[in-house]
C-alpha cells in the first residue's frame, strides 16, 4: 500500500486526509465565535491565519529535523519557488473568493456550489492531465456525496441564489481544484514536500491577502483579548498548519477525485460543531446529508486502499 516514488502509504495518506477534513470542518465554527468576539472581518481572519501558520509550521520544522528526502533536494530552487507562488495563488484565490461568495449570495449557496464543483473540475483535470480514471463506483460515490453536500447545506430551504455570488463560488473552486491537480501531479514524480509546500504557500498568501487585510482592518476591536487570541491561534494552529501539512502530504499520493470527496468532510464537522457548540438545531436533512456524504468517503477510501494494493496498477473505482 505505499506510493513507490514518496514512501508516504496509501493508506496513511487517506488518514492524513480525513484528519485534515474533520480540522478544516472547525475552523467555520472557530470563525463564527472570532466574530462574535470582535469586529474582524473575513480576509483580515484569513492573513492571520495564513501567517499565524507559517510562523507556527516554521517552528515546528525547527524543532523537529527531519533528514531531506534525496527528491525533495532534487528539485531546484527556482521549482520550488515556482510551486510555492502558484500553490499560494491557488490557495488564496480559494480561501478569499469563498469569503466573497458567503458575502454575495449566502452560506449555504457559497458552500454547496464550491465544495460541489471542486471534485466534478478535480474528475474532468485529473481524467485529461493525469489520466486517472473514476469508473462506474467512483462516479457513483462523487454523486452520492455531492447529493448530500446539497441536502446538508440546501435542506432548510432559506437559501437564496445572486449570480455574482456563484461566479465567486465557481471560481473559489477553480482555485482549490488547482491546487489539488498540481499537488499531485508533483507527488506523482516523488516531488512533494508536504510542509515545504505548505510554508510557501502560507507565506505567499499572506503576502497576498495583506494589502486587502488592511484595508479592511487589520487589528480588530475586542472587548476580550485574551479569548480573540486563543481563537485565532486555534485556527492557525489545528485548521491551517496541521491541517494543510497533512492535506498536502496526502493529496501527493492519493487520486485526486478522491482527494476532493474525503475534502467534503469539512461541511460534515461544520455541521455538527453547529449544532453542539453554536446551539443550532440538528434537522432531518443535517442527518440525511452527513450520513449521505460519509458513506461516499468511506467508500472512496477504501476503493482507494484497496486498488494500491495491486502493484503496477492505476486505482480505478470501478
């Protein structure tokens, strides 16, 4: 079960994923409570984040030395700073285009067409760039989950559609389908550095959303400091260092269309942090969607595990 090029399992790279899933699915929650906490906005939370995180995957890489793979130190410099500006472009386009999509046209018309579009572009990029097909399981696995993500997010029926809101949301998935595509595309070859990757493109966003930052304000206003920064350290520290270091290290050896369902997990812990912590009420559809979209995971993965067990054969969820 290990990717012959990385060394990274199979199936250790699907838990990396699931992990990073079920973390990205809190940093909604985190999000909500930094509002209620102070006036910060949206990009001004997303710089902190990314920055905040570069600082914390920095230190950590200090503290815990790892000998350099022979392929890591084979790509040139110039390579990695090239992958590190179009993975951080990527990585913000997503990031800032979703923030501006909730804005347009509302939460759950912003989250069912970006994390619903991601894995059908990830399918048509992965099929033509890098050959991977999904088969008749796959096919009917991305369906099932993109059929829960819509009753999950849609199922209450308040939703409101603008067009501007969904053009950001459409391009908020172009971005995160990028990114994903190139991630494997460079593990493919045995060239994925999960946390080099993952501080070039902390740093290259934050360079990015800085100047939108201040213009929106880049200090915020608390009557509780102490609980503000807890809360933006949190989001740092387990939706962003740790979560992104695991996404990429396991988006480079795992299929990409199965990379973006495993990724639909995030709504899935939005929805139920909802309901625990922030007292929303959990509803037939909230149950229906979440049950829906783990199937299709679990499913993904374990078509996954199973077809990287046959050496020298390209997974097929068929």
């Amino acid at each position: 079960m290990s990717n012959a090029v990385s060394g990274l399992p199979v199936g250790r790279g699907l838990l990396y994923l699931i992990v990073a899933g079920a973390a990205w699915g809190t940093a909604g929650a985190a999000a909500s409570l930094v509002y209620r906490t102070s006036d910060m906005g949206p990009v001004a939370l997303s710089f902190w984040r990314c920055a905040a995180g570069l600082v914390l995957l920095l230190a950590a890489r200090r503290l815990v030395r790892r000998p350099r793979s022979r392929s890591a130190g084979a790509v040139p410099l110039r390579g990695r700073v090239l992958r590190a500006v179009v993975t951080g472009i990527g990585l913000a386009v997503f990031q800032t285009a979703y923030f501006a999509a909730v804005q347009a046209t509302g939460l759950a018309v912003a989250t069912v067409v970006t994390l619903g579009a991601g894995p059908v572009l990830i399918a048509l990029g992965a099929r033509s760039a890098l050959g991977e097909r999904l088969g008749r399981g796959g096919v009917a696995a991305v369906t099932g989950a993109l059929a829960g993500l819509a009753v999950l997010v849609l199922g209450g029926g308040s939703a409101t559609v603008r067009l501007p809101g969904v053009l950001l949301a459409l391009l908020s998935a172009a971005g995160y389908s990028a990114m994903t595509l190139l991630t494997r595309w460079w593990g493919r070859d045995g060239e994925a550095d999960a946390a080099g990757t993952s501080a070039g493109a902390f740093a290259v966003t934050s360079l990015l959303l800085l100047p939108l930052a201040l213009a929106e304000g880049l200090v915020p206003y608390t009557a509780e400091p102490v609980r503000l920064l807890w809360l933006v350290g949190y989001v740092a520290a387990v939706p962003t260092a740790l979560a992104y270091g695991l996404y990429f290290a396991g988006a480079a050896v795992v299929r990409s269309a199965t990379v973006s369902v495993i990724m639909l997990l995030e709504p899935v812990g939005a929805a139920v942090l909802a309901v625990v912590l922030l007292g929303e009420h959990l509803t037939t559809a909230t149950v229906a969607g979440t049950l829906l979209m783990l199937g299709s995971v679990g499913g993904l993965a374990v078509a996954e595990a199973r077809g990287a067990r046959v050496p020298g054969e390209r997974p097929v969820l068929a």
